[in-house]
C-alpha cells in the first residue's frame, strides 16, 4: 500500500423510490463495491447520531482511479435500478 488518498466530497443520496429503505440502498451499494474489489467495506448505521443519513458507506481502494471507478459504478448501477443519487 503506497500512500493514503485523502477523503472525497461528501455526496447526499436521495431516493426517487418512495418504497426503498435506506437500508436496501446502502447494502447495494456494499454490494456493488464489494464486486468492483473495494476493500475493508463497513456499512455504519448512522441514523441514531446524525439527522444528515442514516448509513456510511465506507471502504478502501488502490488508487484514486478505482476510486472514481467506484463512485461512478455504484451511481450507474443504483440509478439502472431506478434510484436516483
């Protein structure tokens, strides 16, 4: 491992779909990243400490490039299925 890549912008995700939980979003997107080889992925239950999300996502990555590739994925995906970030 080289050296530590600083944090990223914070994003806000927001669900067109009335019915899907933010729980089913957060896992999806430990799915997603999980395939596209992310690594030390830990999903944070949030909700009780922040009123900004309910759930972290956070993981690690190689390089800056995958991480771009990362976020560019899980937003492709999640919008395929029909939620909007």
């Amino acid at each position: 491992m080289g050296s530590t890549i600083g944090p990223l912008p914070i994003q806000t995700y927001t669900s067109f779909m009335p019915n899907t939980e933010p729980i089913k979003i957060a896992q999806r997107a430990v799915e997603i990243a999980s395939d596209m080889q992310a690594s030390n992925i830990v999903l944070l239950d949030i909700k009780n400490i922040a009123s900004f999300a309910d759930y972290f996502v956070v993981l690690s990555a190689d390089s800056m490039r995958q991480i771009n590739a990362l976020v560019d994925d899980i937003n492709l995906q999640l919008k395929q299925e029909g939620i909007r970030i």
